[in-house]
C-alpha cells in the first residue's frame, strides 16, 4: 500500500529538517515547478513534493473518473501521502488549484496540518452575484471546446495568459510544454474539475493560519478573488505581490520564498 501510494503521485522527500513543508502543483503542472523554491527550505523542512495523478510522472493507471471528479479526490491522495508517511503539523503550500485542495484536506484531517500556504488560490473561478472570479461559463465552457478540437493550440492560448511575464518566454514555453504533456483526457477532466468548482462555503470554514499570495495582473485569479478568500478565512494574512501573472513561483521566487518565510517566522 505504502509504495502503491508512493508510486501512484511520484512522492519525493528530501531535506534535513524535522518540520514538514509539502508543496502541491497547479493545473496542468508537476512537482518540478517548485525547483527555484524549495532549495531555500531544505536546510531547515523535510521537503515533500509529489504529482497529481495524470501529471508529471504519476501512475496514469490509478486515474479513476469517479474518484477525481471532484477536488475531494485529489484531496484523498493529499491525505493519503502523509497517511504513508506519517507527517504531522504540514505546513501546505499550494498553488491554485491545489490551495482549495489543500483547503480541502485540512478541513477532512485539520490535525494533520499546521499552516495553509496559498499561492495564487480562487475559491471560485466563475462569476456569480457579488462575486467576480474572473470568467464566465460561457468563457471556460468555450475553453474545454478548444481542449477537445485542438489541444495543443489550446495549451499555446491558455500558457501565455497564466504565465505573463512575457519578457521571459522559457517559463511560458515550459508551462505549455507541461500541459502539452499531460494526458489530454486526464487533463481536460481536470480541467473541468478545477474552473467548475466552488470552495466559497470552504473557506469559511479554515481555522488553520493562513497567507494568501496574491499577485498583480493576475487574469486566472484576480485581486478580487485574493480579497475575498481574506475576508472569509478568519484570521488570515495577504501579501499583494509586485509579482504578476498567477506563477510567481516561477516568475518571482525570490519574493515568494520572501513571503513565505516572513509569514512562517511570525506564525512561530
């Protein structure tokens, strides 16, 4: 069971510290997008890294439609790694997606988890009454289309708008590359799984404390989003970045890293 879970996410631990950190990738992503940060965190955390299922290197053949069409299936395989390997007192830091994945997991095991770290989060990404979250449904509805008819022209729309920073297209190239190499089935499952969710009656319920980095010219989660995520969990901290785009682990690591640590230095 312990190498089945190991091997079903590709888990990786290194780092010589006793406190845990555990780093969950976006949409689309993989593990290895953490590499300009989680070198300023081994000296001092036991570093957990891992793929979501259909990402990266993971076991495509654990994939189960039932089981991941809903964020409470990724938020199973989170429980079930530090199940595995008997972490306590995580402190989860996730990007996007994977902050309402970890929103998720604290709130099934909130003994397992000491610190939300939320990089980029949305707690929902289509617009609703009082609520702006940046798209319509008709725009995202649209999106899925352009994934099943033409993926690949889809992955060179869509990795431009998330990654800004255009005056560095490596970082763009990469990330269409990663889409590009995701299952496309896998992927659009995900998809659809990640901008149709809603975590806004979630969030209100996180005890845990929380930072929110919120970056500038965000288009996938705009400040409004990272305002209201705020107002909702008690007791949490923003950051409004100078970094744009909703990478700034990418783009920007020495801020993020920054931010990151301050918060953890006040949190004790």
């Amino acid at each position: 069971m312990r190498m089945d879970i190991l091997k079903r996410n590709n888990v990786k631990v290194f780092g010589n510290g006793t406190r845990v950190i555990m780093f969950a990738h976006g949409f689309g992503c993989d593990q290895n997008m953490w590499r300009f940060i989680s070198p300023a965190f081994v000296d001092d955390y036991k570093i957990v890294q891992f793929d979501y299922v259909g990402c990266g290197k993971s076991d495509t053949s654990a994939y189960n439609e039932g089981k991941y069409g809903s964020l409470y299936g990724y938020a199973q395989d989170v429980l079930d790694i530090c199940d595995v390997l008997n972490l306590q007192n995580v402190i989860f830091i996730g990007h996007s997606v994977s902050s309402m994945i970890g929103v998720l997991a604290s709130l099934q095991a909130p003994k397992v988890f000491k610190n939300l770290i939320l990089v980029s989060p949305s707690s929902k990404y289509i617009n609703d009454t009082d609520y702006v979250g940046g798209f319509s449904k008709e725009d995202l509805e649209g999106l899925l289309d352009v994934m099943d008819n033409n993926y690949t022209g889809w992955a060179k729309f869509l990795a431009p708008m998330v990654m800004k920073n255009a005056e560095r297209p490596e970082l763009t190239e990469e990330l269409e590359n990663s889409f590009c190499a995701a299952d496309p089935a896998i992927n659009r499952n995900f998809a659809r799984v990640t901008f149709f969710s809603d975590n806004r009656d979630d969030i209100v319920r996180v005890k845990l404390p929380t930072l929110i980095l919120q970056c500038a010219e965000d288009d996938i989660a705009p400040d409004t989003v990272g305002e209201f995520i705020h107002k909702k969990i008690s007791g949490s901290t923003i950051v409004r970045m100078k970094a744009t785009g909703h990478c700034p682990h990418m783009s920007h690591p020495e801020e993020t890293i920054a931010a990151i640590k301050k918060f953890l230095a006040e949190a004790g």
